[in-house]
C-alpha cells in the first residue's frame, strides 16, 4: 500500500507519521489521498507540493518522493543529513538538514532513475497507465537539428 508524508514531515520532522485516516482501514479497497493536478504553468517548487508519495526512505538522511498533492511530474530526492547548509522556509518553518536534489517536468522520471543508480539507491519500477493528454511528460523532447552542407 502506498504511503505518504507531507513536505513538513519529510524536511523537519522527519521522525512523524506518514499522512493517514484512520477511516482507510474501513474500506477493503486501497484509500488514498485525494489528488489535483498541477497546471504546469510554471516549475513546481518543494514549497508547492503538501503531500507526497514515498517511493524509498532509508535511514541516514535519504529518501525519493513524489508530488502527490498537487499531483505533477516532480520528484524530490534527498540524499542524506547535512546540518550546515542555509536554512530554507517551508510554510512558515525552516529546514536546514537536508541535502535535496528535485527533478521536474518531461524527463524527470528518467533523470530521477539515472541520479539513484549513481548513488546506488534501488528503485522498484512498475508499469503504469499514462492517459494520451499527458504522454509529453513522459518522453524526451528532441530538438530538431540543423545540418548544413558545404557548396
């Protein structure tokens, strides 16, 4: 079952709960948060994103997320405890001990994959419905080239 914490529980109180109803268990089908989509009107910030998806958490600082709340093609990865960095604002509360990489947009999947097999985090990979409106998130843009030809 997939498990979910917010942006405050993943960057400053790490040791909480994931997002849960308790209500979810009343259900014999799987309960989720409910979801809106992103407008893709501009980049997605970690500020932006109230609920994520966790895809791996591991002790030491790490952990690969998914923006559920808005729902986007955003990938969050942190990549271990770094208590000297500049402290950020999140909703009012800062958080400093994170190193964080994100990943946005078409593409972001894959850039995401690429950076984990390089640090040697393990990913499981399932195949997914992608509806046809939002396939352009999925694949690399090419940009055409120009070849030009000597007289």
């Amino acid at each position: 079952m997939p498990q979910f914490r917010s942006t405050y529980n993943i960057l400053t109180k790490y040791d909480e709960d994931e997002v849960h109803n308790d209500n979810w268990f009343d259900s014999d089908k799987m309960e989720l948060p409910p979801k809106g989509n992103w407008d893709y009107g501009r980049e997605m910030q970690i500020e932006d994103v109230d609920i994520w998806e966790i895809i791996n958490e591991q002790t030491g600082g790490i952990g690969v997320y998914a923006a559920w709340v808005p729902y986007a093609e955003f990938y969050m990865l942190t990549t271990g405890n770094n208590y000297n960095n500049d402290t950020r604002w999140v909703r009012g509360t800062p958080y400093y001990h994170k190193n964080i990489e994100t990943f946005y947009g078409p593409g972001a999947q894959k850039k995401l994959f690429r950076r984990c097999k390089e640090l040697g985090i393990d990913l499981a990979v399932y195949k997914t419905y992608v509806p046809e409106d939002e396939m352009w998130l999925h694949t690399e843009k090419v940009e055409p080239k120009t070849i030009i030809f000597p007289k």
